[in-house]
C-alpha cells in the first residue's frame, strides 16, 4: 500500500519514529540503528515502508535503504519469524552480513542474535537457501557467465558476494554488469557487497 513515506522527522522514540507528511503523522517501527542514522527532529527524510496487516494488527515498518527492506521482507517469509522478530534481528546484524551468515551456513553467527536459537538458525539456512536455488535458476542460459572477465570468474570471493547480494532480491545479472564498472581487486566478500550496495542504489 504504501511503497514510501518523504516527509519531516516529528519523532524519535525507541523502535519507531513519527514522520509527518502532508499533514498525517506515521508511526513507522524501524530497526534501531536506522532509527540512530535517520537524522534530526525536523530533517526530511523518505524512508522504504512495508504495510503489515493482521487481524490484530496493522503497522507500517520502515527501512533507509531498499537494501534492508528486501532483506525484512525474505526475514518474514521464514517460518516462526514475524515483522517484530525480523526488526531485532535487523537492529542487531545489517542485511549484507547476514545474507553472508546464511550463504556460508554460519548457524553459530546466527544463534548471537536474539530470539534465534539453533534450530531456528538452521530452519533460517534451509529456507533463505532455497530461495536463492530458484532465484538462481531462473537466471541459468546464456546470460549466466556473461559480463565477467576471467579474473571475476576465478575469484571466490566474487561467488560468495554475488550470492550475498542475491539475497537481497538482485538478479545475477544486475549484480554482474554492477561489478564490471568497478575494480573488486583485494576487496573482501563483506566489502564486495557494500560496493556492490552502492552500485546497485544508484
């Protein structure tokens, strides 16, 4: 319903903030660190917002990036993970390091955060990892090993952050042609995503 909100900061609170725009103050739940980076009481600012509607409960939760928003959205797909528990684990882990916590199978990085035992940490592997399967080949053909040259192909750590930022709802494609216009020469898979983040955004 509502793919954005651009308005004033009215209020900062713990775990939510109040947006004013056009005259209608919105409640919106955020992750804290983006509630820490979103500016001061007055600044306009556009956050990404997902519509959470249940028979109890109707509320709208808010993301800075289109990044972190992705990663919410795959978070409450999960089973046993609703929109509060997807909030804690995004205000304890940002969206591309536990995108790399999943692709590498990293249960016991999972099991720090909170909420998230070891059987949930498992269930959250399995799940997210098969999402990435289908995502994965619904892109296989001749646009599969295009658009990287032979250094790219033959790095690891390449592999790795593709599969991260697949996680995130881009096309292997789209991730591809992003990583030709830059130099990943030396860089590790964490900042191979956040260059590739950046790309991506623009």
């Amino acid at each position: 319903m509502f793919a954005y909100i651009k308005g004033n900061i009215e209020e900062k609170s713990s775990g939510y903030v109040v947006i004013e725009a056009n005259g209608v103050g919105y409640k919106i739940f955020m992750p804290e660190p983006e509630i820490e980076n979103i500016g001061e009481i007055g600044e306009n600012v556009k956050i990404h917002t997902y519509y959470w509607v249940r028979e109890d409960n109707i509320s709208l939760y808010g993301f800075l990036s289109k990044e972190e928003l992705r990663m919410f959205e795959i978070l409450i797909t999960t089973s046993g993970i609703g929109a509060k528990s997807a909030i804690t684990i995004l205000s304890n882990i940002d969206a591309s390091s536990f995108a790399l916590a999943v692709i590498n199978e990293d249960t016991h990085k999972l099991t720090k955060l909170p909420g998230i035992g070891a059987k949930t940490a498992a269930r959250m592997v399995l799940e997210l990892k098969d999402k990435i399967k289908k995502q994965d080949m619904e892109t296989k053909g001749s646009e599969q090993k295009q658009e990287l040259n032979k250094v790219i192909k033959d790095n690891e750590n390449i592999d790795e952050a593709i599969s991260a930022l697949q996680v995130l709802g881009y096309s292997k494609r789209e991730i591809e042609k992003a990583f030709e216009k830059t130099s990943l020469e030396g860089l590790s898979v964490e900042d191979m995503i956040r260059r590739g983040l950046s790309l991506l955004g623009k």
